[in-house]
C-alpha cells in the first residue's frame, strides 16, 4: 500500500495542493496528516476544509502544537508564532474548531506509529533532531515504524541489532528502504513551512509493500501563499521564509 | 512425494556455495522463469555483525542496480529469514585463473578491460563495489564481466550501515584502496585501485602488497611502492605498466578520472600517455620511502565523493571532418572543447577523423603522391589539436577506418563509454542533400550527448 505522510502543513494551501495532487498521481490509497495543519499560514479555514472531505473518505490526521495553540492559546511560542497562533483561533469557525479538537495525538496502524513529535512523551511536542532524541523517541513506542514531524527538517533514523543509531539525510525523491530487520524513526519534512534549506514543498511517500519511503518535494506557488501572509497583515518574516525554506 | 522447501516463494534446490558470511543456494519460482540463485546469511551462533550489515547492504543495493554487468535482483525477503533472490550467473569467477599465475599479457588486458566497463556502469548507478577482486568478478563466455557482492559496497543515496557500525575498514587485504584503509568509503578510484591490484597480481603471479593480516600491514601501502612489474615481466609492455601503476597511485585523484577513462586507456595501449612510471625497473629509494612513511601530508583525504558520480571526467569525442573543415569550422570546434573543458577540467578528448574505405576495391594506403593516408590523419588530427595545449593524457586521436562516418562514430562511442560527442554541422550543399547529414544520423542515434557545432 502507498501512503502518504503530510506533516506541518501550517495554513499553506498552495503547498498542500501540490502535494495532493502529487500524491494521487502516484496513486495513493491513503493520506497521513502528521499534525499542524494550521498556524504560520494565511489559509487555515481554507486547509481544514480541504482535509475535511479527506479524513470523511478515510484519511488520519494527528494533532499538532500549533492546532492546540489556535484551539487553547500559545504557550512557549516565538512572538512570531504567537501572533500568528492568535490569528488563526480568530478566524476558526465551530467546524474548524471542532476538527481540530477531535483530532489524536497519536495513532498505531500495523507496525507504524503516527504522531506529531516525540514519541515518548507526545503531548510535550518535543523536537527529534538528533540521535539522542530520536532514542528517546525510539524508547517511547515499540512499533518498528515511527512518522513524525514538527521540525520542519527531513531525517531518517535506523536502529541496527547492535543498537546502534545512525541519521541519515534522505535525498530528495529517493525511495529509501525502511529494511524490516531494522527499527527506523523518519522525520518528514514540512509541507507548508520548509526549514532545511529547500523552499519546495516536502511529503513522504510510504510504499508498505516496497518498505521504502521517498521524501518527495515539490515546487509549488510560494508567492501566492506569500503574498497572502502578508495581506492578512501576519509578521511578514513568516511570508519571506518561505522562499527561503528557511 | 515430499515438498521441497521454499522461503518467500522460491523452491529451494541444492546449495551452491558455502562461504564465511553467506550460504548460495539454486532456487526456482514460477514468475521468473530461468535459474535463480538465493542468498541467505549465517545466522548462526557467533556470526560475525559484519556479516548481517552486509547482507543488509546488499538486500538494500542489488534490488537498485540495473545493467548486464550484475545479477538482476528478482526480490528480497525476510519472512522467515532473510534473504536475496537473484538471477543465477552462467559464468565463472576469476578465481581459477590464479592457479596459473601470471597469465599472458592480452588477456590480463582484455580482462582488465571488461572488469571496467563494469564498473562503469556501477559507478553511473552511485555505487563503489570496494571489494573488487577475482572471486566477485564473473566472465561470461563472451567475456562480459558480472560483478558480484555487494555487501561492502557504497550507495551515492542510501544509508552507509557498513560506516556507521565499523570503525575498522572491511575489505579484502591485498586488494584494498589506502583510502578505504583509512576508512573512507564513496570514492569510486578505491574499485580502480582494486583493479589495478589484480591487473598486477595476474600480470607477475605477486600481490603488490602481499597478504598482510593487521592494519599496520595494510597501511604500508600508503608509502610503500611496490616493484615494478616489468622488473618482474620483462614483457610487460610499458604502457602497461604505465596503467597498472597509475591504478595503484596513493592519491585517489592521481589515478584515471573514471573507470571509462580506464577502459579506454586498456583499449587503445598506443595512446596511454607514458609518464615516468612506464620505465621505472625499480622502486623509489628507502630514502623516499621512509620520506613518505612519516610526512603526515602523505595521507589520502576524501576530497571526492561520489555524489555525482564521475560526473567530473567524462570522455568527450570530437569528430572531425578533415576533407571539408574550414579554419572557421575548425576553430568553432576548438571553442566548443575548451567551453566544454571550462567546466569539466577532468575531461579527456578523443578526436577522430573518419578515413572512407571501399568496400569492392581495396584502398592503397598510400595517395598518389606516396604518403600514408593513415599516418597523414592522424598528422592532420595533432595539428588541429595542438591549439588546445592539452597534456598527453588527456588527448588521444584516432583514424577510423570504415565505409560510413556516422556508423563509425557512433560504434566508436559505445564501445569507448563516450559521454559527449562534439562534431560539426555539414555546410549546405549537394553533399548533404544527397548523403543526409552525418550529424544528424550520430544526434539520432548517439548513446550519449551530442552537440553539432555550426560556424556563424
């Protein structure tokens, strides 16, 4: 089965759709969102109503840190992301609202674990970006599979019999092999708020029956979702990071 | 009747081979029709951990490569063990030849050459075999190379499971790249040094660097040169040796640019540029060599990777056509090398010239005026190259004698692993309107990148 992995989609419906379209193209039978569909963006009502139909149809979706910021309010957050965080619980309607509150922190399928950040503690929404939280991480589930997200940077982490770690930077559109005698932790990149350097758009492509896991990117319209942060007047650093991917 | 027993659907047949890290056994499956072969790792007690991240390394690389010059992986498993399943190779490794050491001279050469027109193909696909030696190489009876393996191999884009568990180098001893010695895997001229190992060792019956059983053996190589062959074989070509000795160079980038370049050289003995090497009968002075044993400046360094692999040394031919180049056209095509040159400084040039033979009546290789149509060519060649003050081994040039330029070219590079042919347009005449145009039957047809030059 191909799945695909959409993580940190932060309000960016111009990414989003590229990476749907992408993704039914590569004849996807089931769609993953890691969490955050909201804040940074301009779009969030826009996105949730897209994902709507989606998770109707049989689609997952976790909960991130910046869907419970717009749902409770920021705590920790950058100034940038805060402004941004109280934007968007103004422009939540009830069913927004009541998507976002219905979603997990979590979710167990097969030998996979979904979640938003580290797998140990999820709720705490702690950053993996390096071997020893993606340890901590690895410690926290017993699946032989763990997607997450939150930074925004693509990792892939592999677990051998001796116990030891290694991080690997996937290449992009690669298939990687997720070799079933290993544990691996895979870090997909951002769709909506690239971070490594790379402005296009980033999603994972899962072939379970391959056992490999491709980390796509995608160009897409960056200046229109641009030019829309900073019409709704949010911090214009949210708008020019984007062509960054930084 | 009994079941035979099978794993992932292939039905096991008898056991092939039993070696230290993998047993080999014959399989069939009813979707693939033809002889399989299966894999499957020692598991047993006290296995070797290199031996499992191995057989992971290549449960991840075999089912990635393509080409005639490896088994076609036909899937992989690991319900309820592990395993490879791939075509059954009909051919025989090099290792028997070792009983009857040294072979002659043409057919270390011809070998050597098969050996890197494999691993050419591997290099292009992002990977660096680093354990080339007799028993992984295959011939068929064609003598087509199949490289076999590839558990301590390198891939351009996966996962390094072999670096990141071992902090020693795994390989094979005598054929060991220094670099890989010092634990730098990625860097395709390690395979060109193995090479070089085994062109040496099937030219004298010696190992240039013995057998040695701990690091601080193998690290002698990194100073210690080894005899010259032809001390050994006295009819050991120089250019030969020239090869074989460029292969062993301690620096990565001193030896050929790729293992096409190699290839070519193995092809065309007449044109390896002879450097000191090829005349050397004995080694540097124990002077020299204490000099090298404790200059910490005389230490491989990983300043390649493989990345983009060879990308860096194409082979480039340019075509041209003596009979109706024009100075104008002749020095459009110089320009074109020199941008080309511009940007792969490792680049090598071939510069061809077609020469017409009839097919009824035999040619007088000499004109009416008595001089050598062959020989004036290649004169013709050297001085429309001169220009380009390229050193010898980077500038070779070559008369092909045959009844049609296109087809001439374009068997010249394939045969030859071309990346690039440079060649001018034909100006507009009766000539072009009545044969069609060269160029545009080599743009059609090339196995590789063509650009046709036009003087405005």
């Amino acid at each position: 089965m191909r799945i695909a992995l959409l993580a940190d989609i932060h309000a960016n419906l111009e990414a989003l759709d590229a990476c749907l379209a992408h993704a039914a193209a590569q004849r996807v039978e089931r769609l993953v969102f890691l969490g955050d569909l909201v804040g940074y963006g301009a779009d969030p009502v826009a996105v949730l109503d897209r994902i709507r139909p989606l998770l109707d149809a049989g689609a997952l979706a976790l909960r991130g840190n910046h869907d419970e910021a717009a749902l409770f309010g920021p705590t920790g957050f950058s100034t940038d992301a805060a402004t941004a965080a109280r934007w968007t619980a103004a422009q939540l309607d009830a069913p927004a609202r009541a998507l976002l509150e219905a979603l997990p922190l979590t979710i167990n399928e097969d030998d996979r674990l979904y979640t938003h950040a580290d797998a140990s503690n999820p709720a705490d929404f702690r950053y993996v970006t390096d071997e020893r939280s993606a340890r901590r991480s690895l410690g926290g589930t017993a699946a032989r599979l763990t997607f997450c997200g939150h930074t925004h940077d693509p990792m892939l982490f592999g677990l051998g019999a001796a116990d030891r770690l290694a991080l690997h930077r996937p290449p992009a559109d690669v298939p990687m092999p997720l070799l079933p005698s290993r544990r691996w932790l895979a870090v997909i990149g951002a769709v909506g708020q690239p971070r490594d350097g790379n402005p296009a758009a980033c999603y994972g492509l899962l072939d379970t029956t391959a056992a490999t896991c491709a980390w796509m990117r995608l160009p897409y319209d960056i200046a229109k979702a641009a030019a829309k942060i900073r019409a709704a007047g949010l911090p214009p650093r949210l708008a020019d990071r984007l062509f960054e991917g930084l | 009747m009994t079941d035979a027993p099978t794993i992932g659907g292939f039905v096991l047949g008898e056991e092939i081979h039993r070696g230290g890290m993998a047993s080999l056994r014959a399989a069939t499956h009813p979707d693939h029709p033809g002889p399989i072969l299966l894999k499957l790792p020692k598991l047993a007690g006290g296995e070797d951990p290199a031996a499992i991240v191995g057989f992971e390394m290549e449960q991840m690389i075999l089912p990635r490569l393509t080409g005639p010059h490896v088994p076609r992986c036909h899937g992989i498993g690991h319900d309820p063990m592990p395993f490879i399943a791939m075509e059954r190779i009909e051919a025989t490794s090099l290792l028997p030849l070792l009983e009857r050491l040294p072979r002659p001279i043409e057919e270390v050469v011809a070998i050597a050459a098969a050996v890197a027109d494999a691993l050419d193909s591997l290099h292009r696909q992002g990977v660096v075999h680093l354990d080339i030696k007799p028993s992984n190489i295959l011939r068929r009876a064609d003598g087509q190379v199949v490289l076999v393996d590839f558990g301590l191999s390198h891939h351009a884009e996966l996962p390094d499971l072999m670096a990141e568990e071992f902090r020693l180098p795994y390989g094979t001893a005598p054929y060991m790249a220094p670099e890989q010695i010092m634990g730098i895997r990625g860097d395709p001229a390690s395979d060109l040094f193995a090479l070089g190992c085994l062109m040496y060792f099937f030219t004298t019956g010696r190992r240039p660097f013995g057998d040695p059983q701990r690091l601080k053996g193998l690290k002698r190589r990194l100073w210690w040169d080894p005899v010259p062959p032809r001390a050994l074989r006295p009819d050991c070509p120089p250019w030969l040796q020239e090869t074989i000795l460029r292969c062993l160079e301690v620096a990565p980038a001193a030896r050929h640019g790729s293992a096409a370049q190699l290839g070519f050289d193995l092809r065309h003995p007449a044109q390896v540029g002879l450097t000191q090497r090829a005349e050397r009968l004995a080694r540097d002075p124990w002077t020299t060599r204490l000099r090298r044993r404790f200059n910490p400046d005389h230490q491989p360094r990983l300043a390649r990777s493989i990345a983009a692999p060879q990308e860096d040394a194409p082979i480039i031919a340019v075509a041209i056509d003596l009979d109706a180049t024009t100075p104008a056209m002749a020095e459009a095509l110089r320009s074109m090398v020199r941008q080309v040159l511009a940007t792969v400084p490792g680049a090598r040039v071939a510069c061809l010239n077609v020469l017409r033979t009839r097919l009824l009546l035999p040619d007088a290789e000499t004109d009416a005026g008595g001089h050598n149509r062959h020989l004036q060519r290649l004169l013709d060649l050297r001085h429309w190259s001169t220009p380009l003050a390229l050193p010898d081994q980077r500038l070779t040039h070559h008369v092909l004698e045959a009844t049609g330029p296109a087809a001439a070219l374009l068997d010249y590079a394939a045969q030859n692993r071309v990346d690039h042919i440079i060649l001018g347009a034909r100006a507009d005449g009766l000539g072009r309107r009545v044969l069609g145009s060269v160029s545009a039957e080599v743009a059609r047809d090339a196995p590789c990148s063509v650009t046709v030059v036009r003087v405005r």
